[in-house]
C-alpha cells in the first residue's frame, strides 16, 4: 500500500510541470478570451482554406488526399498532398471540434502552445536540466516570436516551432551517450518532416555536427554507421507518403513553386530589420542571448561537451539568421537559397538551441548559483508572458478598426461591409468567412509556360482572374469522393473553368470522360474545354497510382508499429 502511494506521488510530481505548461497556455490565451476578437494575419486565409478542405472530409467521409474539393473555391488544385498533410488533417479535426473560426483558433492556438512548452521541457530534460529551470525556460518559449508566428500571423513555421525541440532530442543522445538510438532519430526526424519540410532541414543540420562528435569519440563506429543508416531506413518509411506524392505529383506536372523573395537581405535580422522587434520580443531573449556570450567568453575550458556544441550551433543559426551573410548575392548566384524565402527562419532554432545551452550551463553551475538563475530565468519569464499579452491586447485591436482589420494584400473581398465579413469568422457555417474573404495564392499549380519562375508567371494576378473573378458563374458541390461543377451555356464553344489538371486528374464532362488531347490549359493549369449550349456538368476526380496509394498505407502502418514499439519500450522501463 505504501509503495502504491509512493507511485502515485512520484508521478504526481511528474505531471506538475506539464500542469505549470497548460497553465501558462492559458493565461497566453487570456488576451482573445476577454476581448473575443480574432487575429487574420498574412497566412490565415491560404491555410484556413487546407484546413477547410480536410475539415470538410472528415466531416462529410468525401475523402481526397491530392486535390482540394472543399478548399480553395473548390479548384481541384494540390496542396496538402505537398504541405504537412498529416498536420493539415490533424487541424481539420481541431476544426471539427471548434464549429467556428474564432473557437478553433482559440483551439490551435492552445495545442501549438501545449505542444512548445511540452516539446522544450523536454529537450531540456533530456539534457539533465533541473526540473524548475526546465519549466521557466519551456514557459519563456512559448512567449518567443517563434511560436508567436503562429498565433499572430497564422505562418505555419510556428507549428514546426513547436515541435522543434523534440525533434532536436537525437542531439543530446548523439554528444551523451555517443550513440544512435534509430527509433527516436527516425521519429523525431519523421516528425519535423511531415510537419514542415523547410525546418526538417534545419534539424538535419543541427544533427551533423553532433553525430560527427559521437563518430569521432565513438570506439564502435561501424556499429554507429550501421544503426545510422537503420534510422534512414525507418525515417524513409516513416515519411513515404510526402516522397511518393512528390515523386507521383512532379514525375507528371511542373508546378509552380511557392513565393520567391526578391530582397532576401532586407528579411535578414539587422539592427534595422522590420522584423527586428518582433523577434526580439520578448526582450528576456536579448538578456539570455547577451548571457551566452559571455558565458561561452568566461568559461569555455568549463564547459561540457554538449554545451560547447550546442552553443557553437546556436550562434552558427543566429549568423545565418542576421545580414552579416551576403543574402542578396547567394540567392542571386545560388539557385537553392531562394527557397529559403527569409533568413530570420535561422531564427527559430537559434531561439531552440539558446534555451538549451543555458540549461545546460547552469549544470556546470554550483548549487547555490544554480538557484539564482532559477530565479532569474522565473522573473524573466514572468515579465515575458506580461509583455506577450501587452503584444497580444494590441494586435487584437486591429479587430475592431473598420478597415485594414486584417492582412490585405492579394486578398479579394466578396462582401462589401465589414462587420458581416467580421461575423462570418464567429459563425457555424465554416465556408461564409472563407467566400466573404479570398485569397489568390498560387503555390503548386500545374504550369504551362516555358518557364515557373512566378515572378514571371504572375501567378497571383491569374489565379485571381481565372478562378475567383468567375466563381459566381459556376456550381460546384462534392458527391461520392467527386468534385461536381456545372454551369449553363449560350453556346457550343470553348469555355475556361476555374479547375485546375494534373496529369492524374480525371474528366467526365456531360457523361463522357475527357481524354487529355481534349483539353488545352490556360499558363497556371485551368481547364479550357468545349462546352454544350444548355446544361453542362463536369466531373472531377484524381485517380493516383498504386505506388502512391501503397506509401500512404505504409507511413500508416510505420507510425503505428512504431508507436507500438516505444509504448512496449516504456512499459518495460516502468517494470524494471
């Protein structure tokens, strides 16, 4: 009986930081609790579309892994396929419990919190950081423009912020333990890919230098090299689905990639960055980031292999993040570096890796120092949540202006007063806010140019004329896993319809299946087709190949036997 209460009160103790973690959630989402007003920031729209779309889904059972029936002015174009599929499905759920828009930002807005907070404990943890230090830092996180990004401006890197430090765990057992553990490097890695591709290989770097260290302290290192490539192996199973629809998607189609920033250096953090005071903020980061330094200056002979490394990494991201880097002329000379969009994402692991270098200086620390950054770490954590909300209470009073209440650019509005557009994000009928708001995006449509550069493209410009400008004209709906579009006809002609072809996209026009030399496209990929005088209907289906049918039921089945392999792990643990 005694042990049975002394179990109880062990993990009682366990579960209090993440009670310290929900609290702090909470108190973050106190400022759109008491005022009920919403936040559409740049990427709200362009992700509340794919979030609709697998939303609608699960809803309805009309489900369609490649092309948006739902989303996107119901256009058949891909994009979850190609962006975070399994999250987009996971916030379709969240969408489903919300009902509206305003609750089911409240909702995602909590999980990326939860998710933050509990994801850097643990890292922190993992390092043998103290319990408290671990806490206070995991709680200043979350007020960090990392996960911010999210809250703020709907930018989906701040779900890959989130889960950031659990997927940089292998680098603590890589310096510790000198060793590859391939379950968790597999999954960690798997994690952060199937989330967002751009911050998988930031962790990818991340893990170089440490697996370079255990190689080189290791005395067993073709067993090092052998468990290596066992976690590639899994990490390749774990993500087939994002590699058979590339390989199926762009085998057949030249898509046109997403935005490409024509002034890298003026998205590089400087002194006089526009951004600037978004990322620093709060400014406990600046504190702890002046702490490092001096830190690394005094006592480097001091310091452990793991905070000498994860030191080094974290100022290697700051420098990548700053202007210091000549942006403009790598991504002029340098093809790949314009994918990258905005060095401050350097930012965001550099925010990571800070946190874990303190923690884990303040091991070497003796213990009644140990106590005063304890306490220093709570006091700026605290000012941080306060200046977080401050930050909040001003951005949510953009709500209530009756113009420029959110981001504009590229954005049509189909209803003229804004107070019905503001309503539509409180109401039960998901689809209102999204035709009241639209936003012409044109990231991976299917181009017929000579070219995909989409500065010449113009992407935007079309995307809004061939789809959106005719929306009114068409009636679309979803039966039986189809996209339904009809329309009525003055004459036998050609007739552009806002649908975008694939090459595995499937036509039934009028009850007879269109062959593609039936079909010309407009530059961004719409159908152009022949239309009958009267009553048209065009069926629209994707027909993916088995390949790729069979690696989404493979990543299905690895994640699960995965899962099940670590919960046999844990169990044993607990046993023994």
């Amino acid at each position: 009986m005694e042990n049975k209460r002394l179990t109880v009160i062990k993990n009682g103790k366990k579960l209090l930081p993440l009670g310290g973690i929900f609290l702090g959630a909470c108190l973050l989402l106190l400022p759109q609790l008491y005022t009920h007003q919403m936040l559409l920031g740049s990427d709200s729209i362009f992700h509340y579309n794919r979030f609709y779309d697998t939303y609608m889904q699960l809803k309805e059972g009309n489900f369609q892994y490649f092309i948006s029936m739902y989303g996107f002015q119901s256009s058949g174009r891909i994009v979850n396929a190609l962006y975070g599929p399994i999250i987009a499905y996971i916030n379709g759920f969240l969408l489903l419990l919300g009902k509206t828009w305003f609750n089911y930002q409240v909702l995602s807005d909590l999980v990326v919190y939860l998710l933050a907070g509990s994801s850097l404990y643990y890292l922190l943890r993992r390092a043998k950081v103290r319990v408290d230090l671990s806490l206070f830092l995991a709680l200043f996180y979350m007020t960090t423009y990392a996960i911010q990004y999210w809250v703020q401006n709907q930018a989906f890197s701040g779900w890959a912020a989130a889960l950031l430090p659990l997927s940089l765990v292998p680098v603590v057992t890589f310096v510790t333990k000198k060793e590859v553990n391939v379950l968790e490097l597999a999954c960690c890695t798997a994690l952060i890919t199937q989330t967002h591709f751009l911050t998988s290989l930031f962790v990818i770097m991340a893990y170089i230098p440490a697996f370079l260290y255990a190689f080189w302290q290791s005395k067993t290192r073709g067993r090092l090299l052998k468990r290596l490539f066992q976690a590639i192996g899994l990490f390749l199973l774990l993500t087939a689905n994002i590699w058979g629809s590339m390989l199926e998607i762009y085998q057949g189609d030249r898509l046109l990639p997403p935005f490409i920033n024509k002034n890298m250096a003026s998205t590089a953090i400087a002194l006089t960055s526009y951004r600037l005071g978004n990322w620093l903020a709060p400014f406990g980061i600046i504190i702890f980031s002046v702490l490092l330094i001096f830190l690394l200056l005094g006592g480097w002979k001091k310091l452990s292999p793991l905070s000498r490394l994860v030191s080094l990494e974290a100022l290697t991201f700051l420098l990548l993040s700053s202007r210091l880097l000549p942006w403009q002329w790598l991504s002029t000379h340098i093809p790949f570096v314009s994918l990258l969009q905005f060095p401050f994402r350097f930012f965001v692991p550099y925010t990571v890796l800070l946190l874990l270098a303190l923690g884990t200086f303040a091991n070497e620390l003796a213990l009644k120092k140990q106590k005063i950054v304890v306490g220093g770490a709570l006091v700026i954590t605290l000012l941080g949540m306060g200046q977080t909300a401050q930050i909040l209470f001003k951005e949510l009073a953009v709500w209530s202006e009756p113009t420029n209440f959110m981001y504009e650019k590229n954005t049509t509005f189909t209803q003229s007063d804004p107070e019905k557009i503001k309503q539509a994000f409180y109401s039960h009928d998901l689809s209102l806010g999204l035709e009241y708001v639209q936003k012409s995006t044109p990231d991976y449509l299917p181009v017929h140019t000579d070219t995909i550069d989409p500065r010449k493209v113009h992407g935007y410009r079309r995307y809004h004329a061939q789809v959106i400008a005719k929306e009114a004209l068409f009636n679309k709906a979803v039966k039986n896993n189809k996209l339904i579009i009809t329309w009525q006809a003055d004459a036998n002609e050609q007739r552009q319809v806002p649908v975008f072809i694939y090459r595995n996209t499937k036509l039934v026009l009028n009850g007879r299946p269109l062959a593609k030399e039936q079909l010309t496209y407009t530059w961004i990929g719409a159908a152009m087709l022949k239309q009958q005088k009267g009553f048209n209907k065009l069926e629209v289906t994707y027909a993916e190949n088995k390949l790729t049918l069979t690696t989404l039921w493979l990543t299905g089945l690895s994640w699960g036997i995965c899962g099940l392999i670590g919960l046999k792990r844990k169990i044993r643990r607990r046993n023994f």
